[in-house]
C-alpha cells in the first residue's frame, strides 16, 4: 500500500512540474515572441482542462511503471507510444491533412484535444471541450482500474485497509 501512495504522491509533484514548465513556456512565449494571452479567465479555463488531462497521462505513466518494471526499458517504451502518439494526433503535420481513419482514432485520444482542440479555448471562442471531457474521463476510469487491478495481482492484495 506504502508504494501505491509513493507513486501517488510521485504523480501530485509532477502536476506540479507540469505546472512550472508550461508557466516557463508562456513566460518565454510573451517575451520572446510576444504570445498572446488570453483573459485570466479563459486561461483559467484551460489550465483546468490541461491539469485535467495531465492527470490521465500520469496515471498513463502509472501504468506503464507498473507494466515494465525495469526503469531502463520504461524510458524507451514511453518514447515510443509517445512518438506514435504525437503521429497520430498531428504533431508533426496539420491535423486536418492526417487521413480520415487516423483523425476518428485521434478522437479517443486525450492528447489530441491538448493539440488541436484547447486552441479554441486560448482564442476565447470556449470555455469547455466537452469531447476532450468525455473522452478523458473513459481514459481516467478505465487507467484507475487497470492500474488497481495490476497493483493488486502483483502484490497479491486481497484487503484495501489493513
């Protein structure tokens, strides 16, 4: 139980790194190339869906730790589905030239609404990405349970409370 807290509190500090490093990025982005915020309101409303989906891709990273147990394998195979990942959400070339197929996967994919979607947010033009909640919120489900199950199989849990 001890390390399944360990790994929580792991995911809490690096919400927090998160948090920092996009901070730095529009500090770099308004002084350097004059970005354009949005009003505090409407960036409060994307921190909110940016923390949201932060916390699926960790708990995506949870499980990753608790599938591959060497730390020297887990790096590589990280980078690997988020390679894949940054691929098929159009990273690498505008979302809209990707074929038909690869968008409506796309669509099941959390990440790709942080891509392409949050724009609308950072423009003022919405508030919320119901899409990107919904969708979200099946990942969050289905990674808590996961991970609950893979926890308890591999340390043979059979009460949550001692």
């Amino acid at each position: 139980m001890f390390n399944l807290l360990l790994q929580f509190t792991n995911i809490i500090s690096y919400l927090i790194i998160v948090f920092i490093s996009v901070g730095i990025n529009l500090i770099v982005g308004k002084s350097i190339y004059n970005l354009r915020l949005p009003s505090i309101e409407y960036l409060c409303y994307f921190f909110i869906q940016l923390f949201y989906c932060a916390i699926v891709l960790l708990i995506f990273g949870l499980l990753l730790s608790l599938i591959v147990s060497d730390i020297k394998a887990l790096m590589p195979v990280g980078m690997t589905i988020m390679f894949i990942l940054f691929m098929v959400i159009g990273v690498f070339v505008q979302y809209s030239s990707l074929p038909k197929i690869i968008r409506t996967i796309s669509s099941y994919i959390p990440v790709k609404y942080l891509a392409n979607d949050f724009y609308y947010i950072w423009i003022g033009q919405a508030k919320w990405n119901m899409p990107f909640f919904k969708c979200n919120t099946i990942w969050l489900i289905f990674l808590c349970l996961i991970c609950y199950i893979i926890y308890r199989r591999k340390n043979n849990v059979t009460k949550i409370f001692n």
